[in-house]
C-alpha cells in the first residue's frame, strides 16, 4: 500500500514538472514585444485660456421721455439706423390736476393785471401827450405794463406746457421724444397705449427705445482666478461665436477687472476685448462666445505629444530608438506647453524614434 502511495506522488509530481516546462517552452515560442515609436514633428504651440461671455456694443444709449402719459405714437422700429435728433415716439401728456389749476388760475391772475395795467398806460399815454405829466412817470408805467405781459406770456406758455408739452413760444417740444445719438435701434419695448414715465431726479423714467453703434463691438466676459495673473492688456484674442459657425474673430484684450466677484462658489473677474470686425460681417448684440485668450505661442518649432515623457527628479526623458526594439533613455529640455503637445528646445531631432509609453 505504501509503495503505491509512493508511485502515485511521484506520477504527481513529475506531471507538474512536465507542465512547466510545457508552458516555459510554449513561452519561448511566442513572438517578442514590439513597441511603437513616434517621431517629433514640426508645429504650432499655443498656450491659451478661456473666457465665456457675449458680444456687445461699446456704447449703447436708453432714450427717455421727458414727460409721463401715455405713448401716442411710434415712429421707429428695431433695427432701424436713426441719426440724433430723429423723432422716435410721440407722447400724450396727461395733465395733473392739480399743477393745471393752479397754472389756470396764474394765468387769470396775470391776464387781470395785464389788462389793469394796460388800461392805465392808455390814460397815462393821454396825460403826457398833453404834457400834464412827465416822461420819467410814463415810462414807470409803461415798463409796469410790459412787466404784467410778460407774466400773462410765461403763464400761457405754463399752462400751454402742463396740457400739451410744448410752448410756442420756446419753440420746443417735449412729449416728442428723440433720439440723443446716431446709431441702430436694438429694441422698442414700449407700444401704442403704454403709459409712461418721465425721467428726472428720483426716477429713471421708461426706457422709450435702446440706440447702439454697431460699428464698434465688445466681448465681455469672465475669467476664473486661477488664470487672471496670466493675463494683460493687449493679448490676443480668438473669439467663437455660436450663432455664427465656421468662423473666428480677432480681439484685443483692453480691460481687466481689479476686483473679482463670487459666481456659484468660484471667483471670476470681468474682461473687456475689441473685437476686430470682419469687412460684411454683421454681428448681433447679445450673441454668446467663447474667447481662446493667447498666453504664449511658438510658431513652427520642435514638438511631441506630452505621453511620450517621463519624469524624474524634475527631469524630462524620453527612449529613444538606437537599434531594432533597442532603446535608450535620454534627458530633454521642454519649452511651451498646450497641455497635448510640447515643445523641445534640445535633445532630439525630427528624424529620432520615440518609445511610446
């Protein structure tokens, strides 16, 4: 019994022995690892950042009326290219009650005086015509009459103002609103039947119309923290507007915010670019974009794809091919980096084999 226990571990031991060797042999048979190469290529290298934001114009003006009541007519329509002084909106004045009896009352008051003193010049003209009096006192009454006319015309052109908003006399009306800059109309959000009001010390008044000169546009946008102390005035900008597909947009950079303000727990700060406008090219005001702001940039200079790199004790090596599937490790100098591709100031040439990682 026991020498078959023996042969049985033996037979167990020798199969395992076997196999192996098998499997070793089976090993040796398969074909050898071939590692990929890649060679440095010749590129653009630009370093760049990116702002969100939208596309408005430069200066744009909000016309106000000048009195309050209710909008009589519309002239113009967004869209439209007004020049200063052109009329956009007539308005219907409703008088307030109280301010026009009062001017009413003036002006009785004033035609009252007016036609006492008037009355009194005619006898007086009589009496120094007849040399009973002299001129010196005539011409105290005479300048009383003028006095009193003058305040029965400013009490007509009171009451003229209150009802209708305009005076003869002055020449100018004010329920025409008109508007205060050349430039395209962007949008009218009052219509026929609206009531209104004026613009003065204590409020902003209606906005009438919306003017812009939309020859001159801005970007504005915002740039996270982490990358405003990259930035200054005068960088390039590449802007990407999604209404417009297919193109791009020249900016520079004019504007950085001194002070960055919370948006949903991270801290932005504003920026400013004049966008370069292309010869018939009409941009929209409010368009979305999205601004490559251009850190750095190397034209046309020694590259390869940041895989192939390895580092150690902040060093840079690559494996480069010196035989068939036969490499050797060799430290590199890098430059500018756009986070895929980075550029090699020394150590390699264009016609070397880099191991691939």
């Amino acid at each position: 019994m026991k020498k078959v226990f023996v042969i049985l571990i033996i037979v167990i031991v020798a199969g395992m022995f076997l196999g192996t060797g098998f499997f070793l042999y089976q090993k040796s048979e398969e074909d050898p690892v071939v590692y990929e190469t890649e060679s440095p290529f010749v590129t653009n290298i630009i370093k760049k950042t990116v702002a969100t934001g939208s596309i408005n114009p430069r200066k744009e003006v909000a016309i106000k009326s000048q009195v309050s009541g209710v909008v009589e007519a519309v002239y113009q329509e967004a869209g439209v290219v007004v020049n200063k002084g052109d009329v956009i909106a007539k308005i219907r004045i409703i008088p307030d009650m109280v301010s026009l009896n009062n001017a009413e009352s003036r002006l009785k008051t004033a035609q009252i005086n007016y036609n006492n003193a008037k009355k009194e010049l005619e006898r007086q003209h009589k009496l120094f015509l007849d040399k009973i009096i002299s001129e010196v006192e005539y011409n105290r009454f005479r300048l009383d009459a003028d006095l009193r006319r003058e305040e029965l015309e400013a009490a007509e052109s009171n009451v003229q103002l209150i009802k209708e908003g305009a005076s003869k006399k002055a020449g100018h009306v004010t329920n025409l609103v008109k508007a205060t800059a050349s430039g395209m109309i962007l949008g009218v959000p009052v219509k026929e039947g609206h009531f209104v009001i004026e613009s003065n010390t204590f409020n902003e008044g209606t906005t009438i119309c919306s003017i812009a000169n939309m020859e001159s546009m801005i970007f504005e946008g915002k740039v996270d923290e982490s990358e405003v102390g990259k930035l200054e005035e005068g960088l390039e900008l590449l802007l990407t507007i999604g209404a417009i597909e297919g193109e791009t947009f020249k900016a520079n950079l004019e504007y950085i915010s001194p002070k960055g303000i919370d948006d949903q727990g991270a801290i932005k700060f504003d920026v400013r670019a004049a966008v370069e406008l292309q010869e018939g090219n009409f941009i929209r005001a409010g368009y979305s974009a999205n601004a490559d702001i251009v850190l750095d940039k190397r034209d046309s200079v020694l590259a390869i794809n940041e895989s192939l790199i390895t580092f150690e004790e902040e060093k840079a090596f690559v494996e480069i091919e010196v035989g068939e599937q036969k490499f050797e490790k060799k430290e590199i100098e890098l430059g500018l980096s756009d986070g895929v591709n980075v550029e090699v100031l020394s150590g390699l040439k264009e016609e070397d084999n880099i191991k691939k990682i």
